[in-house]
C-alpha cells in the first residue's frame, strides 16, 4: 500500500492526537456559545434567526442542506456544536471571537461541495460558520466588475451578471449550486480556462474577517494576503467575506457540443489526438473529455463551449481533431448564459431563473486530480481502458489546459499548475448503496485507478488540484509536526509556492486558529 493511502487510512487516528491546547477540555455547552455571542454584541433577536444547536429541530436540515456527500450524513459522522448562518459582517466576527474564547474549531462553509468533507465535519469539537445568508453580489457593467459575497453560489453570480450585461461572464465552474467562496479561494476554473485563465486570475480585491476580528480589504490586508487567499484556500487565513471580480467579455453567439464515441468508434485515436492539440488549439475553444467504462467498452464523449460560431467552430475542430468528423449538426448555438445552462443540464426551454435554484443531488462519492503534462502514447491508453473495464466503476474527466493558463507564472497566484501541462484530470466514482462494503469498494477502486496511472502523470511532485481536496494524499493533526505533515499534500497542491504560504500563515495566524486536517501549517519553532 502506498505510504498516501496509508496515511489516510490513519487519518481518523491522527486526529484524535491533537494537542489539548487547540481542543477544550470537555464539549461545551451550547447555551454557553450563546452567552458568549450576547457578550459579542449577538442580539437575542439575531442569535434566534442565525444560530442552529442539536437541540434546534432544523439543526439537521441545515446541517445536511449543503453537505453533497452521503458518505458524511452518517449516524457515526461527527456533529458540530452548533452551526452560525451569518447575515452581516460583524455576526462573523462575534462567532469567530467565541469560537476563540471557547477553543472551538471553526470550520467555514460557503457552498458544501466539498468532496471530502472538510469544511463540515471534524474530529475536532468545532462549529459550522455557513455563509450561504452572505449572498449579495452587486454587478458594475460599466467598470466590468462585480462583488460577490462569499455565501452566493456560482449560478446566481451567472445570473446577476447576465441580469445587466449580455456581453459579460466570469470564469468559473459550470456546476450552479457551487458556493463562489470556496471555488474562488482554492483557483477554480470553469470553461473559460484558455481564453481568460482561472478565478483567481481574475480577482481584484477581497474582503476577510482575520483572527483577531479585523475586517480588512486588499489594502489593509496587504499583497501578501491577498497573493494567499487566491489560490491558497481562504480557510486558513481567515473567514472571506467578499470577492471584488473582474467581469470578462463573451461574443453574443456561444456555440457548445457533446459527441459521444465508443473504443469501436475510433475512440483511441481521438483521445490520443485530443492530447496532441488541446494546450496549442484556439483559446476561444475549450473541450472536456469525460471517459467512462460501458458495457465492455471505455465510452469517450466530448463537451465542449466555443466562444464564436458554428462556422468557424468546425473549421477549428477538423483540423485539430480530425478523427472526430465534427459536423454543423454537432453544433448548438445560443448566448453565454444558455450555454450555462446546457452545461448544467437544463433542457434547451429552460429559463436563466433555474440557475438560482440551490437544491443538486446528493450521492456517495468520492474524487481525485492529476496533471498530464506528456501525451499518454496509445499502448499507455489501452492499458487505461483494460483497468477501468476491470474496475467499472470509476471514470475520468480530462479538461484542457494551454492557451490563457501558459502565460501567468507558477508563482503568480498559490495555484501553481499552469504552463506545462496539456490537461487536467479528476478521477470521479459515485455510487448509492449505503453501507461500508459499499464505500470500501468503491474507495478502493479510485485508489487503485489512481495508482495505476502514475507513470503517465506529473512527478516530482505529483500534481494535485486544491479545489477537488482529496485526504488520501496527506493530513495534518494540527501539532508540532505540522509542517512536515503539511509539507506531503502542499508540496502536491502548491509546489514552489508551498513555502510562501506557510511564511504568510505564520505572520497572520501564529496559533492556528483557522485549522483544518488540510490547512497551511504554521512554522513551529524547531522547524525548517
């Protein structure tokens, strides 16, 4: 077993050695959290409205609302000591005081689709801050920028920015119900990627609550900071409040397709050629490969969103993956904000309104990264193919790199991987019997997926993306080893940039307040 998975499967273990001056010496009272907030300027008022203990009949709903993993609504998963919905500023820095004060983890939540749970379950006696009330986003056509609270969720930004310019967009990911919070902070990407980079590329500012329960923007945060929380995940610096983004252009006509082939159906020779073109083809064109295993068969299905026309999209498209025969039949044309929906699976009748709905699916799941940076020769893929047959349960999406992403530096935002690799990877298995024969399996079949390929990956270190946090590839118990704990999955996340953040941490957060089992450690004395 390799020494990644082995620490995962410690993970449970570890936590529980967590020094006691970061845990209070016996669960606190609920009722004493609420005093606390009164004493923190909470009105009896505010603290009805905001505050959800076990003794709340709808603490559960409000629990499970934004958790989308079954694999952490079990009766063994453990619960927080109460969960704060803030509505303004200020009932964020009265939690984080009391959380303080009672040596309380604090674990934020800006949208729950965290595919491993970290933002809402904990070993740890810790509580939820759920910003999902935090969802204002006011839109500024005319300076193309927009401010957006941390609790707004990728489709309503989709929506308000649409709602006053038809011409501009922000790029982000296609699911709608991800909360923008989180997807900013951890580098997100969307179909954007090639034409206008990442999220973070694309941000000018920001509001954050800091340890000590200062509200503070670029300026008074300072570059470092702001270097940090844009790529490097909010949560271990701080609570994010807001976003100030800057809006990109989109022609008026986006045009997107989805052609589905089989191994039959000279499915090989497409992926093979897709890695030969994807990072030098024009940035206006981004395509997904989503590869699944069938019925004795790898299924092999483009997506993908061009910013332009059907005219133009198949010249493009004939002579850079030719094997696919692209047709103008394969094209559906419409605006951005239709091609949002399409990407989120709404019929073609669908109006942009949908994209406000909070509610998504909720399935046992679990997801892995990889970067590919040497195209997979066709032996290496059919090797892939006869593995993911065996497995049948887990499959791949390669999304395309190049274009906008081999411009900025490795060291530009904490997201370091950009110029170099030809696509990203995220492994993705879900499955609905419950029960751990179930999870066993299927947690065994994405390791085992993702062990197999890495002769065929990024080394030295292996790449991994922080927006799909993964704890198979190393936890911290948050103590004096931290930073060597934290250096095995950071190195992966952050690379060269893994350093830096461990210097801004300690200046801005010396105890650790803002901890999590996949936080920036901060320099004990002794260390490196």
């Amino acid at each position: 077993m390799k020494t990644e998975y082995l620490h995962s499967s410690l993970f449970l273990v570890s936590l529980l050695l967590i020094p006691l001056s970061y845990v209070s010496s016996a669960p606190p009272d609920p009722n004493a959290f609420l005093q606390c907030l009164a004493r923190n300027n909470v009105s009896d008022e505010d603290t009805k409205a905001i505050v959800f203990s076990p003794h709340n009949p709808m603490f559960t709903s409000v629990l499970n609302s934004l958790a989308k993993n079954l694999r952490f609504q079990t009766p063994e998963t453990p619960k927080p000591v109460v969960i704060v919905t803030p509505k303004i500023d200020s009932h964020v820095q009265s939690t984080i005081a009391c959380a303080k004060e009672m040596k309380i983890q604090l674990k934020t939540r800006s949208g729950g689709h965290d595919y491993d749970g970290r933002s809402y379950t904990s070993n740890e006696t810790f509580l939820i801050l759920d910003m999902f009330n935090m969802k204002r986003i006011d839109v500024f056509p005319e300076t193309e920028t927009a401010v957006v609270e941390a609790g707004a969720t990728l489709g309503e930004v989709y929506y308000n920015i649409w709602n006053k310019s038809k011409i501009h967009a922000f790029p982000a990911g296609v699911c709608p119900t991800v909360g923008a919070g989180g997807h900013i902070s951890c580098g997100g990407y969307g179909t954007l990627i090639r034409k206008y980079g990442l999220t973070v590329d694309n941000v000018i500012d920001a509001r954050i609550v800091n340890v000590n329960g200062e509200i503070l923007d670029r300026k008074g945060m300072g570059e470092d900071l702001f270097w940090a929380i844009r790529g490097g995940g909010g949560g271990s610096f701080g609570v994010i409040l807001s976003y100030t983004i800057h809006l990109v252009k989109v022609p008026e006509v986006v045009t997107t397709f989805k052609i589905m082939k089989t191994l039959e159906e000279n499915g090989t020779d497409i992926v093979y050629q897709y890695q030969l073109a994807v990072d030098k083809m024009d940035p206006d064109l981004f395509i997904r490969l989503l590869l699944q295993p069938g019925d004795k068969t790898v299924k092999v299905t483009l997506l993908g969103e061009f910013l332009g026309d059907c005219n133009r999209l198949v010249g493009i498209m004939n002579q850079e993956i030719p094997q696919v025969g692209f047709k103008n039949t394969d094209c559906m044309q419409s605006t951005w904000i239709k091609s949002k929906l399409w990407w989120a699976n709404f019929d073609n009748n669908t109006a942009p309104e949908a994209l406000l709905v909070r509610n998504s699916s909720v399935t046992y799941g679990k997801r892995k990264s990889d970067y590919v940076q040497t195209p997979i020769p066709k032996e290496g893929l059919e090797a892939i193919w006869k593995k993911m047959l065996q497995l049948g349960t887990v499959g791949f999406v390669f999304n395309s790199y190049g274009g906008k992403m081999n411009e900025p530096a490795a060291t530009d935002t904490p997201m370091p991987h950009r110029a170099g690799n030809l696509y990203k990877i995220q492994y993705s298995t879900s499955w609905s019997e419950p029960g751990p024969d179930a999870d066993n399996k299927y947690m065994s079949n994405i390791r085992s997926l993702h062990e197999f390929m890495t002769p065929y990956v990024s080394q030295h270190p292996r790449g991994a993306f922080l927006c799909y946090r993964d704890l198979d590839i190393g936890t911290t118990d948050n103590g004096i080893k931290s930073f060597d704990q934290g250096m095995i999955y950071g190195m992966q996340y952050f690379g060269p940039n893994f350093d830096r953040l461990v210097k801004i941490k300690t200046a801005v957060d010396p105890e650790n307040f803002f901890r999590n089992e996949q936080s920036i450690p901060v320099h004990h004395q002794g260390t490196n």
